[in-house]
C-alpha cells in the first residue's frame, strides 16, 4: 500500500525483471522495465497528449518584437514595474519546471507518462528562452540580468519562489499538487497581465509570446489532471477525505498567494484591471482547478468566469492560435487544436 508517507524508491534504468504486461503498469510504484513502448500503452490518453504537444512545436524568434521596443519605453511606470516583475517570476516558473519534471519522472513508472513528461520539460525550457529572447529584444543586457534576478532585491519576489522551491521538493502526492497548482494559478494570472496589455493596443509580440505559452501550459495542466486522476482510481488510499482536505488547502493557499502577489504587482494602478477583477479571476480559477479533481470548489459565488474577465479566455484561446500575429497567414507551428480547452474543461 503506498501512502503520502512513503518513499518511492528510484527506478533501475534497467530493470530485466520489470513487467511488460499493460495491465500491471501503474502511474507510481509499478515494476517497470523502463524501456518506452510506442505500441502498448495503458493510458490511451497519453498517447493523444503526446502527439498534440509534439504538434505544438514553435519558435520563439519568429514573433516580431519590432513595435515592443518603442512600447516598453512608453509604458507607464506602474506598468514596466508589473512587466518586469511578473516576467521575472513567469522566469522563474519555467526554469523551475524545466528542473522538476526529470526529478518527478524518476518516481513515474508507466513509460508513456514518462515520455509526455519529456516533451513538457522540452516546452519549458521553449518557455524560457521565449523570455530570454522577449527581454533581448526590449532592453540592454544590464537590465536584462536585473529584470531575470530581480528576486536578489525584491523580498517579495524572494519570498514566493522559495515557497514554490519548496512545494515542489516533496517525493509524494503534495508534488503532483504542487504542479498542478503551478501550471494552472500561477501562470495564468501572470499571462492575464499581458492580455490587458494586448487590449490596450500595447507590447503585441510579448502577448503573441504569452499566448504561444499559455497553449502549451493549458496541455501541460491537462497532463497533470490526468496523472492525478488516474491516481485517484489507482491509489485510492491517497484521497481519503482527510487527504483530499490539505489538498485543498494547498490550492487556496495558491490562490491566497496569487492574490496577494496582484495587489503587490498590479495594485489599482494598471489601466483596465482593478484588484477586484483580479481577485475575482483568481478565486474562479482555484475553484476550477479544485472541482476538476472532483475536490469540490473552495469560493462560493466563483463559478462561472467573471464577466469582467471574458477577454482573458478570449486572448488565451488555445484553438485561435492558427494564424501568424503580424502576416495574418497560417502559421506552420500551429498544426492542430489541443484536446480540451482547458479554461472551460479545467
């Protein structure tokens, strides 16, 4: 029996003793032999994922940055303060991920899994260099280096990578919550900064980044989804009623956080937000991603997406991303729509 106390050891990388029968995979714990088999694989669902995110390849450096040079210097103060800051943190996500996610694969031992897994660690490290390249564009190496370890001056800042560095430290279930929480509060109050930018006519490659981002974030909450429903069925002794409370705690926790670093962030100072949209928004989402892993939701009165907020799905809508920002032609790194749309189905 595994619990959340139990420490799963790390897999061979060969084992000639593993089980090669579908049936006996299991998502942890298992007896596998390590080897990737394309033909035979328990969870159909990744093989769908797998080939969706591999249909999802694209380069940063084909974005046209060209108006964002002349933009970032017209920015208001408040706003290049938010820009910097939430870029930074956004920075911080993705190198983060890009080092987690081998670390939660050697606990893993359904094979497909493991390869989705890969790819997502591939598309972080995407993400990052999208950042990298944003930056490049915009400002001098000096600022640069400020912008990316922004988190040496701003306790703040500090203060919440620390937490997440934290978070994602555990070698049990916390971990797989963890994530989640990263890949569906985190990021997506960082993106919706961006989209008001992009309502207000300013910084258009940096939005046509996000949402290049935002796509591949939407499969990689998807992925996680999955992977801890599939262990709700495998693993039930891991979401028992007492579990499933901290759980929860730990989502409004993210929730509580992302609020807080709004107001510190953003304030009333942005034009087109107010905390109270924020507030609102980020409350919706902690109840979307509690129910979708039939936790029960954590706000009453955040059900449906704020009216206020309708242009956030608007902007990150994974299946308009078909058509190149500035040529208005088909992009060739857009090659199929993603399997659900996470901001509804999530």
């Amino acid at each position: 029996m595994i619990t959340e106390k139990t420490i799963l050891p790390h897999k061979a990388l060969f084992n000639e003793n593993g089980d090669i029968e579908t049936h006996k995979r299991k998502m942890i714990g298992g007896n596998t032999t390590n080897l990737n088999d394309f033909n035979n694989m328990k969870y159909s669902w990744a093989s769908d994922w797998y080939r969706q995110a591999m249909n999802n390849f694209w380069i940063p450096e084909e974005i046209n940055m060209t108006t964002d040079v002349q933009d970032y210097r017209k920015l208001s103060a408040s706003e290049k303060t938010a820009y910097d800051k939430i870029l930074s943190f956004l920075i911080f996500l993705d190198s983060i991920q890009t080092a987690n996610l081998p670390y939660i694969g050697e606990y893993i031992t359904a094979n497909e899994i493991n390869l989705c897994l890969t790819i997502q660690a591939y598309q972080e490290a995407i993400h990052s260099q999208s950042y990298g390249y944003m930056l490049d564009s915009i400002c001098s190496p000096e600022e640069r280096t400020n912008i990316l370890y922004q988190w040496r001056d701003d306790e703040h800042l500090l203060a919440r990578n620390k937490f997440i560095g934290e978070s994602e430290n555990f070698k049990n279930t916390y971990n797989g919550i963890a994530n989640y929480i990263l890949e569906g509060v985190y990021f997506y109050s960082g993106f919706m900064f961006f989209y008001n930018l992009g309502r207000n006519g300013k910084m258009p490659g940096s939005v046509q980044e996000i949402r290049y981002i935002n796509r591949d974030e939407n499969t990689h909450l998807w992925l996680f989804k999955k992977m801890i429903l599939e262990l709700q069925n495998e693993e039930p002794e891991l979401f028992t009623e007492e579990k499933v409370a901290v759980y929860k705690d730990m989502i409004k926790t993210g929730v509580e956080q992302e609020i807080a670093w709004g107001k510190y962030v953003l304030g009333e100072n942005i034009p087109g937000l107010t905390m109270q949209m924020v507030e609102d928004y980020i409350k919706y989402l902690g109840n979307l991603r509690s129910t979708a892993l039939n936790f029960g939701k954590l706000y009453d009165g955040y059900d449906e997406e704020p009216e206020s907020m309708k242009w956030v799905s608007e902007y990150s809508d994974p299946n308009a991303i078909k058509t190149d920002f500035f040529e208005a032609k088909p992009s060739a790194y857009s090659k199929a729509s993603v399997i659900d749309d996470d901001l509804d189905d999530l």
